[in-house]
C-alpha cells in the first residue's frame, strides 16, 4: 500500500548521533516488519498517525497483553517483555492520541473482549497505576510462592508533564514504582508478595513541556532511563483524521491472538545459534555508546531495550526463538528512539553545578572520580564547601554515592564519588 509522500520523504541519515530525524521509505526499514509493522505502514498510510508512534505503541501494548512468561536469560538477569515508551510531539498539534486509539484496537482484536480490564488511565492518580495495581489495599491470596499471581496493567499517560511534576515530591512513590516495574522487582513485597506486577507505559508529552521540567538533578533523572524516548512529527492532515477498516485490523487481530496465546504460557525464548556471534558484535556497539548528561542515562540500557524489542518482534512474528531479521528490527527503532533522545534531551546543556557535577561523574563511569579528580575537572575553580554541598545534594536524592576505596598507601583511604550501583 503506498505511502504518503510526506511520510517517505526523508531518511533516517545520521540519527544515532545528530537527533535528525527523518522519516524513511518504511518498507525499506528493518524495524516495520511482522504484524505489528504491516499495522503502522497501513495505519501511516490512511491516517495522521505517526508511523513511528503508531509501531512503538503497538510494541507496549502487545508486550503487555503477552504478560511476563515469555522472556530472554541473559546471564544472570531475566527479560520479560516489559517495554515503556514515551512519545515526544514536535507540537501539540501532533497527533499522539491516535496510536493510542490504533493500538487499542489492534489488542482488542487479537483478544476481543480480554483487555479492557488491564488497561488503566494515568499514572499518577489512585484510579492510574497505583489503583490498577491494588497497592493501596491488602490483597488476600491462596497462592504459594511458588505460585505467585501475575497482573498485567497496560498505562495510558496522555499528560506525562504531571507525572514529571509529582515525581518531584519527596513522598510520591513514582520514582521508585517507574523503576522496579521496568526493572522486574516486587511492588508491594510487604503486603502482597505473590503477586507479581507486568507493567507496560504509553505516555505523552510535549518537546516544550519535557525541555521545562527535566534536569539531571530532577528526580525524573531516575526513571527516565526507562523509557524509549520516541519523537513524534506532526503529519500531512487527512481528512477526519482517517481511519483503518475494521476488516485490516480484525485480519491481524486474527493472526496476533493465537501467538500471543502461546506467549503466555512460554518460557526462555533464546537466540538461535546463529545469532550468538552477530549480537555479540551489536552487543559491543550499543554498550560504548556513553554520550553523557541526561541523553547518557537515556540510552544507558540500550542492550536490555534492543533485547526487550527483539522478543516481542519474534513473538508476534510467530517464532519460538529470535532470529537475526528480529535483533535488526530492534536495532533499528532503537536508534530512531536513541535519535529521538538525542533531539529531546541532547542538547541541553548543563546549567547549574549539581548538574555540571553529575555529569562529570557519569562519564567517569564506574571507577568514579576522586574529590580532587572532581575539583580538576571544574578547572579548580569552585570552592570547596560549594562542591561539598553539591555533591551532598546529588547523594541525597539517591544518583550518587561518596565511597572509601583502598589506595595501598598508609593514611586515611581515598574517598570516590560514582553512580549509585542499585540506580
């Protein structure tokens, strides 16, 4: 089906590094294939969708309804597919919502009348996440723990500038919940420790909105890693905004539901043999990508995204194991998202010393950097107290640790500053 032309004018040239983004001839990428890309191109092609919103979104919601079952073991660490995605609209006139809409339709069809339920509006309100998760209320269960329950909630954030807002105060558990439910670690281990959560997040916001409220001191720092960021371009208008017929997303539907039927009740899904040594190459590649600042922690888990990405590619694409044309898929809207974070976050610069300071000690990884090593590197021109307290600063809201390290040499041990290691 042929594209628009605004939609097929560009291409993605130099994305992973300049954020210019362009959109391509998406028969011709890699990251458009399976049921879940013929659904964007057709959904580009009749409406004002994004192609990109419209693919990432589909992604979220599909990872959601498969629950946490199917995963990929990467040493010591289990993948289910958990994916949370943020789309990032050039202006507000850029059309978010539809995804959304199109993406509800697409799992409504592949499981009619089985996934209203998991879906929850908003994050930050008693009826959004934390109500759809029963964490405000005990949860009785006759399940050993061996047994535990699974809950799949499937968040709707069309105002995710709010969520940035209430992250800030000391007493939301946003933060916290944002990070262990991407992170696969209990939520309410007190009251309610068999059940286990698997959560997926669309959420909206503007360029203008997100540039106003992150800093890399924010507390959003923390939990902004998780997401993949996606830039959302404001399309050619058609007329009414257009529609898919009911009988494309139904054929899909059709084809989704039986696979991610057999998702559920699947288990490790490997990477074939032959794709040991590929990824191995792709694996070094995405690690030694450390721009720094706040697009540094937004690409800091390029791996664990590409590997996330990869099965949910291979599970609606109706396999039992990834395969090459699944990782490149993966890798391919990853460096459109890794581009759209280049283009949201990339080019702010630093502008206070907390900031300056965080950053710094990002890049240093995690050996860290000595107080003096610190007092260097802002050219010996701030003092000491000033320094003192910024580093207090950025330890009280959790983003660094001040540690001993041995230096072989009698005296008092040296003192590092790094990333928290459980961050």
């Amino acid at each position: 089906m042929a594209l628009k032309k605004t939609q097929m004018d560009e291409l993605l040239s130099n994305r992973e590094t300049t954020g210019d983004i362009g959109q391509p001839t998406l028969s011709d990428d890699p990251a458009f294939i399976g049921p879940l890309g013929e659904y964007a191109q057709i959904a580009a092609s009749l409406t004002e969708v994004d192609p990109f919103a419209a693919l990432a979104t589909a992604l979220v919601a599909v990872a959601t309804m498969m629950g946490p079952r199917p995963h990929v073991q990467t040493g010591h660490t289990m993948h289910p597919p958990v994916l949370f995605a943020l789309l990032v609209a050039e202006t507000p006139k850029a059309n978010r919502g539809m995804s959304w809409r199109l993406a509800r339709d697409l799992i409504d069809a592949a499981s009619p009348g089985q996934t209203w339920g998991q879906v929850a509006q908003g994050l930050s309100s008693e009826a959004g996440l934390i109500g759809a998760l029963g964490l405000r209320r005990r949860v009785s269960s006759a399940r050993g723990a061996d047994r535990p329950e699974f809950r799949s909630v499937l968040v709707h954030e069309p105002a995710f500038a709010h969520v940035l807002t209430v992250s800030r105060r000391a007493s939301s558990p946003l933060p916290w919940l944002l990070r262990n439910a991407w992170d696969g670690l209990p939520l309410d281990p007190i009251r309610n420790p068999s059940i286990r959560h698997h959560v997926g997040i669309v959420a909206h916001v503007t360029l203008e909105q997100l540039r106003s409220q992150v800093s890399l001191t924010d507390t959003s720092a923390t939990f902004l890693g998780r997401f993949l960021f996606v830039r959302v371009r404001r399309p050619a208008p058609v007329l009414d905004e257009g529609s898919v017929p009911a009988a494309v997303t139904a054929r899909l539907g059709e084809l989704l539901g039986p696979r991610l039927a057999r998702a559920r009740a699947a288990g490790n899904i490997s990477r074939g043999n032959d794709m040991l040594s590929y990824w191995f190459t792709k694996y070094g590649e995405i690690s030694e990508d450390d721009p720094g600042g706040l697009l540094g922690i937004a690409v800091a888990r390029a791996a664990w995204f590409v590997t996330r990405l990869s099965l949910v590619y291979a599970v609606t694409d109706g396999e039992t194991e990834i395969r090459q044309r699944h990782v490149d898929a993966a890798l391919s809207l990853w460096r459109y998202c890794r581009a759209s974070a280049a283009w949201a976050l990339g080019g702010r610069a630093s502008d206070s010393l907390e900031e300056r300071l965080l950053e710094l000690i990002s890049r240093a990884g995690p050996t860290g950097l000595s107080l003096s090593q610190q007092s260097a590197s802002l050219g010996h021109n701030v003092p000491a107290a000033r320094l003192a307290a910024a580093r207090r600063f950025l330890e009280g809201r959790g983003m660094v640790e001040t540690v001993p390290v041995a230096t072989g040499r009698p005296g008092r041990p040296a003192r590092i500053s790094r990333l928290r290691q459980d961050g």
